[in-house]
C-alpha cells in the first residue's frame, strides 16, 4: 500500500528543513573568543582560534545560513562557500587587527544581511599583507549583495585598506550602510608624464593637478603661480585670434608630451603634478623662426599641462570597489575616503543607481566606472575633493587627448539620468569636471541634474541635440559661494530649484537639467552677487 501523497510530501519538507537548519551556524564574538553553535554534518566543518573563525561548506544546491553576533577587537570570519549564502548581522561588533574582518572565499553569490533594527560595526586596523590577507573590511571573492533593513558601518583604517571589495557583481537594497577610509594608499609608484600633446598646432591636453591647492602656497609661489596663469591665457587668446584670421603656421606633426611635474614641490609624492607641467617641444607657433625650436614655454601648443597622470598602488584606500557591476535599488549609503588616489565607489563594469539614497565625499573620483554609470531613481551627491565627481570612461578606447583635430563625441551615451536627483561636484579646478565621460555624450531624459566643475569650456562630456531629451543647459563661468543658494528662476521669477554647495568655486562650468524647463522659455540663475539671465533656444544650450 502506498502511502498517502500528503504524508510523503511533508516528509520531505521535514527532511529538507532538517538539512538547511542543521547547516546553520551560529557565532558569538566575546573579546578574544568565540562561540560556535551549529548541528555537525560531513559538509561543513568550522575551525576556531580564539575569536577566528573558519568555516568551509561543501554544500551547493542549499543555502548555508550563518549568523553573527557579539563584539571581538581581534576577530575575523573566513567563510569558504561552493553554493550560496546568507551572513546575518545582529548586533555585530567586530574588528580585525589584520586582514579582512568578514573573508569571502565564495564560489557563488553571498547575502549579508544586517537584520531589522540592528546596529552592525566592522573595521579593520591594518592591511600588510594585501595579497594574502586581502585589504579591506568585506572581501567577497564572486557576487555579494547587501541587504537588511538594520544598520551596517563599515570602517577602514589601515593604510591600503579598502571598505568593500567585490571580484564580480554587487547589489545593495534596503540597509542603511555607511563606508568611512582613513588610512593612506599603501605603496605608490608614478609613471608617465602629462597628457599627450595635441596634432600640429593644436592644444595640448591637461594633466591631473591633483592634490595640488593654491591656497597652501606661499605668497611667492601664488605670485608665481598667477603669472603663469596669465601667461596660458594670453596665449590661448592669441591662439584663438590667429585661428579665426587664417594665420597658425604649422608646426611638426607632434606638439609634445608635459615633462613637468610639480614646480612647486617637484618630489611631493602626493600630488599629481601642479596645473602646468614642462614645455612641448613643438616649433613656437609665435616665433617659428626660432632656431632652438624649443618651443618657450608652451612650446607648439603641445605640451601637456601637469604632471604624472596616473599613480599605481599596491593598496587603495577606496571605499567600495566591484570589479564586476554595482547595482542599488533601495537603502541609504554614504561614503567617505580620505587619501589621495582613493575613489569613493567603483564598479568596474559599469554602476546602475535605481533608487534609495547615495551621498559620496571623496578625494578622487566620487562614483567611477569603465562602463556606464545610469540614474534613473536615486537621489545622489557626488563630491570630488581633487578629481571629477562622477566619472564614466570606457578605456579600452584609450585615452585621446582634447583637441586632437576631427574629434567627436562616441555614440553611446556614458552618463544615462532619466530620473532621481544627480548632484555631482569637483571643487579642485580645471580640468577635472562634474560629470566626466570623456568623448561620449551624456543622455538626460528626466530627473533633477546640477553637475558643477571646472571643465574646460566647451568640453565634451556634454549631451547633444539627440541626447538631451530633457532640456539642458551648460553655463559656463557661474561663481558659486559656500553654503549660498543656487536658485533658478523661471519667466515669472518663481523659484525651480534650489542648491547649495558646500565649497567656493569660480567661474565654474555647471550642467544644468529640471523636468520644469521648457525649450523657447527664459531663466534667471541667481547667486550670491551674481545673476544671469538667459533664454533656453535648444534641448541642449550653452549659456555664457
């Protein structure tokens, strides 16, 4: 006789509740010790060493469920997975005096989860030993989400110590996260010189000025400085003039890379060079009968303006890194980094950012991605201290440096908003921008965009005619005062927005976009003791 179907179906939902709650482990941190409560199977084995656990699971089509809790300052989970699973926070204080605090050697996606109502710390001091250690507080080795509706601080205080480090794909919802680096990148090296030159007679490129400030200058440095300056905007001013009338002679087919770096601390570490770097050495275009062909100061136009472009790091300070893609539909981050070169989030293969809300204070790149970077509902502040504040640039093109002759914008847009809030900001100077994408347009099509920048001008990480779906406007030369308001006023003076920012910033190039404007309609943005008024006659206008 049979048995009843009923019967066997509950028996085999008994015995599959058996297996899944018979893998769950529980563990309690206390100061230098743990506590390890689990049912032993032949798939799992745990190892403890003082408050050091280990725990290897074999399991692959069940979820193995581990759950955290207690405080340890010398503590650490190593958790080796071959299928899923899910690391629940309640109430976890732990920190790690070296090496990641919570160690994912998965083989497929891992769920932490800090649970509702909980308060949950993770912090490590030190990262040594990179390589093997793995610098930073969650090291995931495949796919990590984070969820929960409690609480997660993440804290970062050793040099090289990132706060989240992902080797494939992220996903965030829910839980209120917050990621804080403090400690410096570990080992640098620096290499090449300023951005190459241009073509012929054409504009070179800008190097990174990096954490260079004028306002930590001495007095004669800054009189140096300024010179300088005006020297550049003098001859970009004969440049132009001699373009219009016809009269640019025509140098050798290379300008010439910056060789300069820093003229005011030359062997700073730290800094990426000061604004202008050597001369080219391209034929002066305003002396071209000179026989020493060295260009004078800016010779040919070629030269690049600063110093090494880019710094290798054995460690990075960053503050959440995926080497795959990075995904947020819900929750409340906020990152902060602290050292130069450290990012504050980067997805390698591209950041989606669909709701909930994001506030990033970074030294270099707030949000970076080789990929696009796509907002379509979460409200966002993206602040770069030294570097562009949002920055989207697929680099398997290369880099082209501006003002090469016939140069274009890619098709693909980078930048994609079609809806939540963008605030991007770079408070460092020229070149370094709001929204930066290099040659690819930007695509507005909702939402509420203020980028405010440095820039370049006319620089190209503008949208175009096609895709500035929503109306959009590039005011050059906005003065922007700390902490005053930024309002736009529409024909009746009524009020459509409003920001401030947290910096001053002068003669700014500031992306505009509000669902509010409307193409053929006048505006008024208005600072503290500026005004500018100005009609709105494309989808996408330039107002100077």
């Amino acid at each position: 006789m049979q048995p009843p179907k009923t019967l066997c179906l509950l028996a085999c939902a008994l015995l599959c509740q058996g297996l899944t709650m018979a893998a769950d482990i529980t563990v309690t941190f206390k100061g230098n010790s743990a506590t390890v409560k689990h049912s032993a199977t032949d798939s799992v084995t745990v190892e403890t060493d003082g408050a050091h656990i280990h725990i290897n699971s074999t399991y692959k089509e069940h979820r193995l469920r581990v759950v955290l809790k207690g405080k340890s300052t010398d503590g650490q989970l190593i958790l080796k997975t071959a299928g899923k699973a899910q690391v629940r926070l309640e109430g976890l204080d732990l920190t790690s005096q070296e090496g990641a605090p919570i160690w994912l050697k998965n083989k497929k996606r891992v769920e932490i989860v800090a649970a509702k109502g909980t308060e949950n710390t993770l912090a490590i001091e030190a990262c040594r030993d990179t390589a093997n250690q793995k610098g930073a507080v969650i090291f995931s080795k495949d796919k990590l989400r984070l969820s929960g509706k409690g609480t997660l601080h993440v804290l970062s205080k050793g040099d090289g110590c990132k706060g989240i480090h992902v080797k494939d794909d992220l996903e965030i919802e829910e839980l209120v996260l917050d990621v804080v680096t403090t400690g410096n990148n570990l080992g640098e090296e620096a290499f090449g010189g300023g951005m190459p030159g241009g073509f012929g007679p054409h504009m070179g490129g800008f190097g990174r000025p990096g954490g260079f400030d004028p306002e930590q200058l001495s007095d004669e440095e800054k009189a140096h400085f300024e010179q300088m300056r005006a020297q550049f905007e003098q001859m970009r001013a004969r440049f132009e003039e001699m373009r219009e009338k016809g009269e640019l002679p025509q140098g050798g087919p290379f300008g010439g890379g910056g060789f300069g770096s820093n003229p005011f601390n030359p062997n700073d570490s730290t800094r990426q060079g000061a604004p202008f770097g050597g001369g080219g050495f391209g034929p002066n275009p305003f002396t071209p009968n000179d026989s020493t062909r060295q260009g004078g100061p800016f010779g040919g136009f070629g030269g690049g303006f600063g110093g090494p472009m880019k710094r290798n790091y054995v460690g990075t300070a960053k503050g959440i890194k995926a080497l795959g893609k990075i995904t947020m539909s819900s929750g409340t981050v906020s990152v902060q980094t602290n050292s130069p070169g450290a990012e504050g989030i980067e997805g390698k293969q591209g950041i989606e950012m669909n709701g909930g809300v994001v506030s990033v204070v970074a030294v270099d790149d707030a949000i970076n991605a080789n990929a696009p970077i796509c907002f379509s509902g979460a409200h966002v502040t993206a602040r770069s201290t030294t570097n562009d504040a949002i920055d989207a640039n697929d680099r398997s093109r290369g880099f082209m440096p501006f003002g090469m002759p016939g140069q274009q914008q890619d098709a693909q847009p980078m930048i994609v908003v079609t809806g939540g809030t963008v605030y991007a900001w770079s408070q460092i100077g020229p070149p370094e921008e709001g929204l930066d994408c290099d040659f690819s347009p930007i695509e507005i099509a909702g939402g509420t965009v203020f980028s405010a920048g440095a820039g370049m001008g006319d620089m190209p990480s503008v949208p175009n005619a096609q895709t500035a779906k929503q109306p959009t406007l590039l005011l050059i030369g906005l003065n922007i005062a700390k902490d005053e308001p930024i309002c736009l006023l529409d024909s009746q003076s009524k009020e459509i927005g409003r920001v401030c920012m947290p910096f001053d910033l002068q003669h700014s190039s500031s992306l505009i976009s509000f669902p509010q404007l409307e193409v053929g309609q006048s505006y008024t943005l208005r600072t503290k003791g500026y005004e500018k008024k100005f009609n709105l006659t494309e989808p996408f206008t330039i107002v100077r």
